[in-house]
C-alpha cells in the first residue's frame, strides 16, 4: 500500500496532453459561449457593414518659396511637411466653405437618402496624405455611396486647390513688393561694383582678366606657389624620416609575432602625425578659400595635397596589415624604394623652391607689398560682383515666374489626378472579420476557461489526489443515475418516498442491478481494501468519511458494505453520525435502539444490531441522539464494543461525520484500521482535504486512500472506472 509521504518530488507535478483536454472538456459549455457570441458579433459586422467607395484627387504644390537670409535674396525649396497642408485642410475656413459647397451639391441630396451627416463626412471619411511623389497630395474620399464619394473628393480637391491659391495670392502680394526692392537694390550695387572696378583698375594700371586669372604671373602667384612647395617639401620630410626610423628598427631586430601589437601602437602614433600635418593643409585650404574661388588653380592644387596626404595615410594602415600578419614579410626592400623615391622628390621641391625664391626677391618690399594689396582688393571687388550678379538673376527669373503664377492663377497649385467615380467597392472584408471573429473568440474561451481552472481548487481527476492529496487511490465511484431505465421501477416499489432525503433505496445498486458497471466499481475497491492488508492483520474495521457533508460518504459505506455482504463476509455498518444519521433511512430501520443506546449501558449490543432484507449485512443506527457525540465515540467503552463486535462480525464499517465539521471520525479512525475519504469530484476542494488528512493523522489514524465519487464516465481524457487500484 502507497504511504503519504512529504517528498514533494513523487507528486508527478509533469502535465500532460489530456490535462488540457479534460480542462477543455469539462468547461466546454464557457467556450463554446464565448466562441458562438465573439462569432456571432463579428458575423453581425461582417454582413450588417455597407459597402465601401473610395474616390481620390491628387495635387501638386509648387515648394519653391523665397529666402531673404544674408545679404542677397536666395531662392530655396521647401518642402512643407504633410501637417502643413493638413493644418490648412482641417481649419474651420475650408470646413465651412466645403460644407457650404456641398450642401449646394447633389452631394446633398444623396447624403440625406442614405441617412447619412455632411459634417460627420467631412470630419471621418475625408482625408489629405503625401504621395509617394514629392510635392504630390492625395486628397480621400469614403462612402458608401460611389456617387456621394465622388463628389465628396472632387468638391474638396477643387476648394482645397483654391484655398492654396488664395493663400499663395496673398503671399504673392508681399513678395513682389520684396522682390522689386531687391531688384532695385542689387541693381545699384550691381552698378556701384562696377563702377569701383573701373576706377581701381585705372589708378592701380590694373587690367582685370577674367575672374581667377588676376595676378598669376606676379607677385601674389610666386608666393602662393612657394607655399604649396613648403607644405609639400615638409610633408616628405616627415614621410622620409619615418621610412628611415622604420628601416632601423626593422634591421636592429626581427620581429614576431608577441611583439605585432608594440609595432601596431608605433605607426597609430606615425597615423596622429600625419593627420596634424593633414590639419595643417586643410587650415590652408581655408586660408586659400577666402581669397580664391573653388575653380582657382592654386585651389585645385592644395585640394590634391590633402588627398596625397589621405592617401599616404591609407598606406600606413596598410602596413598595420602586412606587419600584423602571422605570416611576416620583408618589410626592408619597400622601405628602401620608398626612400629612394622621396630623396628624389625632395631634391626636385628644393631646386623649385630655390626658383620660386629668387622669383620674389626680385620684388622690392614696397613693391611687393602694394601689389599684393591691390590684386588683393581687386579679387574682392571682382568676386562681390559676381555675387551681385548671381543673386540679381534668380530675382528677376522669381518676378518672371511670380508673374506667370499671377496669370495663370495657378499660384503653384496643380490639379494632377482629378477625382474619379468608383466603378466598384473595395474588396471586403467579411471573411477576414469573420475569421477574427472566431479566433478571438476561441481564444477569449480559452482564456476563461484555463482563468477559471487556475482559480478552481477542486479535485477533478483521479491523479490530483496522488498528486496533491499523496495517498492512494482505492478507486473511482461513476455517478449513480437514478433515472436509469433499468432503475426506474425502483420508483414505483411500495413504501418509496420520493424526497432527497428518502430516495436514497433506489441508488443501493450493488442490491437493486448487482450487474451495473457502477456495481463492479465497488467491488474493484473492496478488491483494493482485501489486497491492502494481504499481510498482517487482515481487513476488519474502518471508516468512511469525507471532508464535507453531501459528498456521497453514507451512500459509499451502504453500497460497499453490501458487496463486502454479497462476498459472504458478515458485515456491519454502525451508523456514528451521531449529529446527522442517514443510515437508518437508507435502509428503512427504526433510529432506536443505537450504538447510544448501547453505549450506556441500555440495551444489549445484540438487542440493537438489525438485520437488512440483504443477505450478511446487518446495520446498528444511530439512536438516541446524545448532547456530547465527540465524547461518546471517543470514549473507552466505544473501544469495547469494537473489539466485541469484532468477535462476531468479518467486516465492520463505521459511517461518520464529516472530518472538517466534527472530531469524530479522526478520533473512530484511530480506533480502527484506518479511514477511507470519499471525495466528491469537482466538488470537493484540494485544502479541505488537505486538512481533513492532516486532522486524521494528528489524532493517530491513518488514510486508507481517498475514493473519487460522481466520475462522469462519459468524459474521455482518463476515466476508466473499471480499473484496478491497488
């Protein structure tokens, strides 16, 4: 026999396929409601909906607009976001006028044939977004009519374009005022340069060439050279100094491959060089911007130097590379070809420098001051001419097109794509909600059913009470029907009374249809008792008991005290429900004389024992129903009439109160072999038994095993009532 034991290890706590099943089968009735009701709403939807039209108007917006940043007016685009334009879309000026012009409309007479708002069109089934090209607007439109959205988007498109023009209009105004002062203003710079050029070039007997060439034969050209071929010469000084360094550490050790991360930190320190010598050419390179255009040949050079110098610095990384590599190369050949190349370009930058220095010193100070000066101002005075020039053409390109806008009334609002009346309703989607529908549903079932299972603590298979109660399972009890057509004569037997209380006869069936499959479940526990005490004493006296009233516990003791009868065991049942007596009804006796009675001291124990109309069984009531229960079958005169009874009967089994109501089952469970707990399926909760089991433990009895009543045998997820439990 299986022992409660505390190892929380042997609960089997591994859930199963069929755990699910039986969850889901035993709340079937919530699913199913909540899969028809979800269902049955989305199926509402699906049909009830209306079909959809959608008609669509696309624009285009001129985003060029004029900028007065700086010192000159400069044309730029600017692409206004989509809440701009939607801003404008949404204000109550364009509501008002659409819904003005609307209701002048057919639009009108349709929206009032299918009960249907103007206001409630324009504010949720009108709508402005972005194309995917730029400066293109799609205007939206839906209905459930094709007509009504038709004329909903192409009165809308029509106003909003004419609401863009009169804001274009108004803008407009103030800019031809701005431009025309713009165009007057740079006009009289324009004029003003040019007369300063004139003058300059005619006191200084300057002729200006055309812009980039002043000056690259004098003074200003030796010097700027000069300067290219100083970068450059110190540029391959260094680059020679760090090929030498390299070629003296490569020859004073061989290198390997522990010391790859020492040389890498070495040339990082040679790629930091390199790049302040970078920084030092770009600083030049805007020295030379400020004074030169970017077309300027002495700008196009020291460009080139930097990319040299980029260059070179890519080749350092290189090395990283080729050094770092597990598999060495010889390092020594390049670093000499490579010296032999930058000796060589250093000569040839000294002997250029040499010229270009005797170049200039053929220039006196003063002179080379003063020319240096003049073709200074003079590249100034050229290059805020060509500003000058530059800007007044876009202005006068903008008033020409600023003119055209104002002939065309267009203001750079362009109908693209006029609205369209739909041919057909968008596809539906009915059977998409349709199947939502059920999924949701199906899946809100779900839900409430694993909710409601994780609140429910009641006992619902024959594994939750090894595994949460840890005691045997002597076996499974289906439920008795009495309205079984081989069991309905019972109703009309003489004497039946038809209430809860006295309708208990009819569902002895180990008596009435000892054939019933219910029949064989009891005697599979009467099998399951007899094996249980092979060894030792055999089976005599025990208890039947549950931890709450109305579990079945009476009707359990009356049926398998008769099976235990039909085997041929003399068999007793002592009714010490001394509170609630039921067994006297079961089987039709008299209350009086009892087990009190017997108790003290009234009446003999043979004189009180009855004799059922089943063969073996026998049956002492309750009987006079005393003030103090719990002492009585706690006392040590109960503990004699046991043993006297034992004497002349084979079985004997005690019907009692419920374990959480009264002490006295624990206390008679002591005195016997042990307790048997009916447990009511999905009635009984898993902490009454709990308690019950500890109750019956504390006062020294033992857990026969727990008995599983009111199985439904129809449920197919591990119910086998006709198993062997041992």
């Amino acid at each position: 026999m299986k022992t409660r034991t505390g190892d929380k290890s042997l609960q089997g706590t591994e859930i199963r396929l069929q755990d699910y099943i039986g969850v889901v089968y035993r709340k079937k009735w919530i699913l199913m409601l909540s899969f028809v009701l979800v269902l049955g709403i989305a199926l509402y939807d699906a049909f009830t909906t209306p079909p959809v039209y959608i008609s669509s108007a696309t624009v285009k917006i001129d985003t060029r607009t004029l900028s007065t940043r700086g010192d000159g007016a400069m044309v730029r685009a600017v692409a206004q976001s989509v809440d701009y334009y939607d801003r404008i879309f949404r204000t109550g000026i364009f509501r008002n006028e659409l819904l003005d012009s609307l209701s002048a409309d057919e639009a009108s007479i349709i929206a009032q044939n299918h009960n249907l708002s103007l206001e409630n069109l324009i504010e949720f089934n009108l709508s402005l977004n972005a194309d995917a090209v730029q400066s293109f607007f799609r205007i939206t439109a839906s209905a459930s009519n094709p007509d009504l959205a038709y004329r909903l988007a192409d009165v809308s498109s029509h106003l909003f374009q004419k609401r863009l023009i009169d804001i274009e209009s108004e803008s407009m105004v103030e800019s031809d005022v701005y431009l025309d002062e713009q165009i007057t203003l740079l006009r009289n710079k324009l004029e003003t340069k040019e007369i300063e050029i004139q003058k300059f070039t005619r006191e200084q007997h300057i002729i200006p060439g055309k812009p980039g060439s002043v000056g690259n034969t004098g003074f200003m050209a030796f010097q700027i050279k000069l300067d290219e071929i100083e970068v450059q010469r110190e540029l391959t000084a260094i680059k020679l100094r760090i090929y030498r360094q390299r070629q003296d550490e490569i020859s004073r050790r061989q290198y390997t491959y522990n010391n790859v991360d020492l040389l890498v930190d070495q040339i990082d320190q040679e790629i930091r060089s390199i790049g302040a010598k970078a920084d030092s050419l770009e600083s030049l390179q805007a020295t030379l911007r400020n004074s030169l255009d970017q077309t300027h040949p002495d700008v196009i050079k020291i460009n080139k130097q930097i990319r040299d110098i980029q260059f070179e610095e890519n080749e350092v990384y290189a090395r990283i590379y080729q050094i770092s590599s597990p598999q060495k190369r010889n390092l020594l050949p390049i670093l000499k070809a490579k010296i032999d190349a930058a000796e060589e370009a250093m000569f040839e930058l000294t002997t250029e420098a040499e010229y270009y220095d005797i170049k200039i010193q053929e220039f006196t100070p003063d002179s080379n001051t003063a020319f240096f000066n003049n073709e200074l101002h003079l590249r100034r005075l050229m290059r805020s001419q060509e500003l000058y020039e530059t800007n007044y053409n876009v202005l006068i390109q903008l008033n020409e097109e600023s003119q055209l806008k104002k002939a065309t009334q267009s203001g750079g609002v362009k109908m693209i794509d006029p609205a369209y009346r739909p041919k057909a309703p968008v596809p539906s989607t009915a059977s998409r909600k349709i199947l939502f529908g059920a999924i949701l549903g199906m899946s809100l079932g779900l839900g409430a059913v694993f909710l409601l299972e994780y609140m429910d603590t009641s006992l619902k298979s024959s594994d939750e009470i090894s595994r949460f109660l840890q005691i045997p399972l002597l076996g499974e009890i289906p439920k008795i029907d009495a309205d079984k057509p081989t069991r309905k004569w019972l109703r009309f037997l003489p004497g039946t009374i038809k209430s809860n209380e006295e309708a208990y006869d009819s569902r002895i069936i180990a008596h009435f249809d000892p054939k019933d499959p219910i029949v064989e479940s009891y005697r599979n526990v009467r099998t399951s008792l007899l094996f249980t005490f092979t060894s030792g004493d055999p089976l005599q006296a025990f208890v039947i008991s549950s931890p709450n009233p109305s579990e079945g516990k009476s009707l359990t003791t009356s049926n398998l005290a008769t099976v235990f009868a039909q085997s041929g065991k003399k068999t007793l049942i002592i009714d010490t429900d001394l509170r609630r007596p039921v067994i006297h009804k079961i089987f039709r006796l008299p209350k009086n004389p009892g087990i009190t009675d017997v108790l003290v001291g009234q009446i003999h124990w043979n004189e009180a024992i009855r004799q059922t109309d089943i063969d073996n069984l026998f049956v002492l009531p309750s009987g006079t129903s005393p003030p103090n229960p719990g002492e009585m079958v706690g006392s040590e005169r109960m503990t004699e009439i046991l043993d006297i009874l034992k004497e002349h009967m084979d079985i004997i089994i005690l019907d009692t109160p419920p374990v959480v109501a009264a002490i006295d089952a624990a206390v008679l469970g002591a005195k016997t072999q042990g307790i048997i707990l009916v447990l009511n399926m999905e009635e009984t909760k898993r902490d009454s038994a709990k308690f019950s089991i500890d109750q019956i433990e504390r006062a020294g009895g033992k857990v026969l095993g727990g008995l599983l009543n009111n199985v439904d045998v129809n449920r197919r997820y591990g119910y086998y009532y006709n198993q062997y439990y041992y």
